[in-house]
C-alpha cells in the first residue's frame, strides 16, 4: 500500500507504520463484531489467509484489498488506515449510521457510541431491550469491567452471584471478568448507556 501524506509539507508516512496501523485497526474491528476470519473473508471478498496476514502484519496489501476490508465494516478507506496523528480532532457518530449497529435481533439492539475504527481500552454503547429482551455475556479478559446507567424503563443485573434491580436514572458499576446479564422484565422498552473498560 502506498504512504499517504498527512499534509502537502508532512513528510511521508512510512508503509510499514501503516501496515501495522491497518493490522491492528482490522483485528480490533473484527473483533468488535464479533467476527471470525471466515465471516471477514466472506463480507469483503478477501481471503481468509490474507486477512490473517494483515492482522499480523505481515502482508502489504494493495489500496483494492483495503477498500474492500474497509467496505466490509461499513468505513471508507481513509477512516480505515488513518493515522491517529493526522486524524481530525473531532470525529463525529451519526444517529443514522447503521454500522455503528453492532447488533439487532429480538433480544437487544446494540449500537456503539465509540470510533469503531480506533484502538481503544474503553467502549461505549447504546443497548436498547425490548420488554423480555436480555443481553447475556460470557467472561471478559481479566479485569473487564462495565458501567451502566439506565436512561429508560428498568432492568434487572446479574454479575456471577450478585444481582441488582436498577430504574430510570439509576447506575452501576460491575465486575465484566465473570459471566454477567442484563435484563428487562419490565413491559416497556429499556434504553441504556453501557461502557465497558478493559485493563
């Protein structure tokens, strides 16, 4: 892939700064979704061994290839391999963005509130649970945890062993490393904001 300029008197980027750049903006957006290699591979046309070659920085892939990862999770190639050092101060999330949707099914409707093309430790969402509706989650990596903050309707929280009921307005903060859920068995919708912080 060729170096861009950050700006017509920047000195060049250099490729590998950006291969390595792209490989852990592709692992970490993959990811994000939830996705394996195979399911990378299938919604942008590249194959499985050469993603896996970009994710470990190993391969120098050409603008196509990257246009079409980039395609694949909804960005366009410039969000994809920008540098954070040339990147805007401000990056806005748009309302109607349908891919910061992260999941849509009976159960809940996630959307992330986060850059999904930045390397981060903190991530943000918008969960939304039909009455019924739950977001289960299996263990995170040591040290995950999750704060959440109900803005409409009331559910109830499990973290391992511990439970607790929450309402409009109320708040919490809660181990992520062991199995944990949220659930509405109220008859309205619940909308919450979610943030999860790895360490």
């Amino acid at each position: 892939m060729p170096a861009r300029r950050s700006g017509s008197n920047a000195a060049p980027v250099p490729a590998d700064a950006i291969n390595e750049d792209l490989g852990r903006r592709v692992k970490k957006l993959r990811g994000d979704r939830g996705w394996s290699l195979e399911e990378l591979s299938s919604a942008s046309g590249v194959s499985r061994s050469m993603l896996s070659e970009i994710e470990r920085q190993r391969a120098n892939p050409t603008l196509s290839v990257a246009y079409r990862i980039a395609r694949a999770f909804g960005l366009t190639l410039q969000d994809l391999i920008e540098s954070a050092d040339s990147a805007s101060a401000i990056q806005a999330i748009r309302a109607n963005d349908t891919a910061q949707v992260f999941r849509k099914d009976k159960q809940c409707q996630i959307r992330t509130l986060s850059p999904l093309n930045l390397e981060k430790d903190v991530e943000f969402y918008e969960v939304r649970l039909p009455p019924g509706g739950a977001l289960r989650s299996q263990a995170h990596i040591d040290g995950t945890r999750e704060f959440l903050t109900v803005e409409k309707g009331g559910v109830e929280l499990h973290s391992a062993n511990s439970r607790e009921t929450l309402a409009k307005g109320d708040s919490a903060t809660y181990r992520a490393d062991v199995a944990h859920a949220i659930l509405n068995s109220g008859r309205h919708e619940a909308v919450l904001f979610l943030v999860v912080i790895y360490r």
